[in-house]
C-alpha cells in the first residue's frame, strides 16, 4: 500500500501533523513511532515526571559525550519516547517564545517565522491543548505565591503559568490531537518501529524502511516523507540514508547520496544549575509521603485536583541579567518540592526544602551530532560543552546573586531558613562558576541540530523543506536557528502546526 504522507516520529510535533494531514479522508497518512503509546500513570500523573524520565520504556538514553568545561562529565540526555515524545515526559508549562525569537529567525532570511506569522499558529495551539478549561494549575502551593509577590516586587515578570493538563492529567500532543481522531480510517499508527533510513530515488523521497520487531519492511508515498523524529535523532537517520556532511558519511562506509554540511551541527541545549533553600513550612514532598499519597492519589483520580496535578516547576521569573537589553537573559523556575534529576543521587532526607533553577535563555555554546556506527540500532554521539561560553558563564553566575536576593526579600525570605545548595560559604566569583560548572544541569531543551535556513550550514529552507532533497521535510525542534528563550514545547507544537499548513497549501 502506497501512502500520501509518511510521518517519522509520533513525538510533540509528529501528533500534530498527523491529525492536520488526516483531517482530509482522502489523504492517507502513515505515523510511525519507535516507542510505544505511553498509557502509563507515569505519564498521567503530572508529579511522577522525575520518575518517567528514568526509566528506558519512556525515553531515550542518549550518552553525552565528556564535557570538559564540566571536569569530563559524561551524562545520559534523555528525550522522549513513545507518542507525544517530549510532552509526555515534560515539566508542562505552556508558555510561548518570546516575539524577539521569532523576529530573530525572520531576520535571518526566514520568511513567514517572524511573531506576527507565528500568531495564529500559537492560537491554534493553544485551543486545541488549553481549550475546554484545560490548562488551569490545580493546586498552588503558598511558597509560590510568596515567590511571585517578591520577584515581581523586585521588578522580573513573574506569575503563574498555564500547563498542559486536562482535567488535571498532562495533556500530551498524543492526548491533545492523535487520541480524538483515532477513529480515523484514512490515519495508521503504527509503533514501536524503527526508522533504519529514509527511502531514496534521484534526490526524491519515496518512502522510509523501518524496523518492525526484528523484521525490516518499507512503506512508500505518493507526496512527502516528514521528519519529526527530535533534535537528537533526525540528524542519524539524514546521515543513514547518506544526507549529512561528507566526511562524517565517509568515516562510517556511507554512500553520499547529498551533501548537506549541517546536518548535526547547531546543536543547542539550555544550561542550568539548581539552588535549594531549607524551609519553615511543610513543602509538596509531605504530601507524597505514604500516610497522605493514598488520599490525593484518590483525590487526583476521581477530582482531578490535589498535589499530584502539580507540575515539578509552579512559579516562572523572567530576569534580565544585562540591564543595557530589553530581553530576559534568565528564565527562573521556582517548585516548592525537592526533586532529583537522572543520573543524581537521591534526595537526601524529606526535610522541608524548595528548589530554584535559574536556566539561560539564549545560550551561545554550540555542539553537534555524529554517528556512532552505520548500524540503525546505535545511538549517536552526542557532543556538547555546555560552558564553552564566558557570556554564558558570567549570566548564570549573575542569575545566581539574583536567585539569593530574591531568597533574601520578604515575604519570601520569612519562609527559608537557611541556603542549602550551593551554601552561603560560596561567595566570589570563582567560586560560583567552580559550583555552576560541577553542578550544571541540561535543560531537556535540545534543539537546533537541523537548523532552517538558506546559508550552506543549513538544512532546511523556510519552507522547512530539506535543501537538495524533494518530498522530504523536517518538523520540530532541530529546525530552530537559535533556540526560544524559554521552554519549547508551544513552540514546538506551533512548528507543527505551520507545518501542516505548509505541506496542505502545496496541495490545495
């Protein structure tokens, strides 16, 4: 059976464009997801995200490379498995980029992306994932509206943000466009199947080869293959099927069928590091202790309200750590409940404790995907140095004396005891770059490994069609030129859904 449209990735933005194309009964659309449906309550319960991150069924393990501005820290980057992909694991907020990120990307030569193109797209978005009353925090901890109050009386834009939940579950681009159209005959899912290569005939794309268990089949199409497979793997599957930087393919055995020079280049990543304050009142971890998860895991199944709908970050700040730009250089996240990150030890003990994590906006630190092998089934290097960039270092180190005096203002200060993490023994300079380069975090914010534009580093055009290449396409975060300022997952959806309206305007 010949297809109209292949999608290779079910994730944020593979949902979306499923359910635009499928919209139209004569079209026949073709999803294929490597992970599986993600019916879990790990998914569904917005608190047990820590816990979905750290299991396989539910992300990738991808292995970053030794970062030496981080004394050689190797880590695992994972990204979302399974339908929905990133916003089935994410921290839920529902916050769009910033109207300077889309500006930037129209400035450099991208027509149609500038904030007021992006506008309509952002509003479809949000009514199809915040429609209904969806979208409403549930519960607010009084530790986050003591955090709001104080950082917007030391003039940062701080409030309460939406998040993609419905009826107090996370609200996944799966939940949010794939699951109300199932029903649709002329849409197959299909998943756990891995894409081995994209399918090649004079430069065209006329299909993918994907593995089913351990049997290796094909599907073709009459109109476009589009990649929606994330930051980290579309990059591996344009270079399988020979599309990617010459000597890369050339390293590993692969025939060059198109030299794109950036495919895997652009890689960006928001770093960050975590501050923690001891507390005087009970924090969201009291509720999730054994004699009351019972009652609000009840209260979150048959209410859908309750601790158990909250999301790990509440309260969101955005700063500007350079007082001579307009723009945020920081964007501050606040949660009243102690959390550990993959690959970290374990909270210590249930005392009372908040966590802060100031995260950079617009980072200028560069890395790039690569081949591991030419086999399918192996995961590609990933290399990033996270503080390569002194401008990057000085606005964390500056987000961090800021994080301490808005700790220090009331009426947040009449809350916290005592700094936890890094401890007031860490005062100049030095000594907060030595804490944010041991203890810095990734965001789970990859993007940019594909990056749109018309210079010979770029993989796309604006049309996000994949230069040299016809009938194949690229949608989700890798397409970024430079990565929002905040967190992407609008954006992501809203990439999606420009998409869609793209690849039907050729048709109609």
């Amino acid at each position: 059976m010949d297809w109209d449209y292949i999608i290779v990735g079910g994730g944020t933005t593979g949902c979306v464009l499923a359910n635009r194309l499928s919209a139209n009964s004569q079209h026949k659309v073709l999803l294929l997801e490597a992970g599986g449906k993600n019916n879990s309550l790990l998914i569904k319960i917005p608190t047990a995200q820590g816990n979905a991150l750290e299991k396989p069924q539910y992300t990738w393990q991808y292995q970053l490379e030794a970062d030496e501005t981080r004394h050689g820290k190797k880590e695992i980057w994972p990204t979302g498995k399974g339908l929905g992909g990133g916003s089935a694991i994410n921290g839920m907020l529902f916050i769009q980029g910033l109207p300077e990120d889309y500006d930037h990307w129209a400035s450099l030569g991208n027509q149609g992306w500038g904030y007021k193109d992006i506008l309509p797209y952002e509003k479809k978005v949000r009514d199809m994932v915040l429609g209904e009353g969806a979208g409403k925090l549930r519960y607010q901890h009084p530790l986050v509206t003591a955090f709001i109050n104080t950082s917007c009386m030391l003039g940062f834009d701080a409030k309460i943000r939406s998040v993609s939940q419905k009826n107090g579950r996370r609200n996944s681009s799966a939940s949010a466009y794939l699951d109300p159209i199932k029903h649709r005959k002329n849409l197959t899912v299909l998943t756990n199947v891995v894409v081995t290569r994209l399918l090649l005939k004079n430069n065209v794309a006329i299909g993918v080869e994907y593995r089913e268990q351990r049997t290796i089949k094909q599907a073709f199409c009459n109109k476009e293959v589009i990649l929606s497979a994330s930051t980290l793997a579309n990059p591996k599957i344009l270079m399988l099927s020979g599309i990617g930087p010459r000597e890369e393919l050339k390293k590993h055995g692969i025939p060059v069928i198109h030299e794109l020079k950036g495919v895997g280049k652009n890689l960006q990543e928001h770093p960050a590091f975590l501050l923690s304050y001891l507390t005087n009142v009970p924090t969201i971890r009291s509720e999730l202790m054994i004699t009351k998860l019972l009652y609000n895991l009840s209260r979150w199944f048959f209410k859908g309200n309750g601790p158990l709908t909250t999301p790990v970050a509440q309260g969101i700040a955005l700063i500007n750590t350079n007082f001579t730009s307009t723009s945020p250089t920081v964007f501050l996240e606040f949660t009243a409940l102690e959390f550990k990150l993959a690959n970290q030890s374990t909270v210590e003990k249930p005392a009372p404790t908040v966590m802060f994590a100031p995260i950079l906006c617009r980072p200028e630190a560069r890395g790039y995907v690569s081949l591991a092998s030419n086999n399918p089934l192996d995961m590609p290097k990933i290399h990033y140095q996270f503080f390569s960039s002194e401008n990057d270092v000085k606005n964390l180190v500056d987000a961090l004396k800021i994080t301490r005096k808005i700790c220090s203002t009331s009426p947040l200060s009449s809350y916290l005891i005592k700094e936890k993490t890094p401890g007031l023994n860490i005062q100049t300079n030095e000594e907060m770059i030595n804490y944010i380069k041991e203890t810095g975090v990734r965001s789970f914010h990859n993007a940019g490994s594909c990056r749109m534009g018309n210079d010979e580093l770029a993989v796309v055009d604006d049309k996000l069609r994949v230069h040299g290449i016809k009938n194949l396409r690229i949608a989700d975060c890798s397409i970024m030129p430079t990565i929002v300022s905040v967190n992407p997952m609008v954006t992501t959806l809203t990439i999606g859904e420009k998409c869609a309206d793209l690849i039907l305007a050729q048709t109609a």
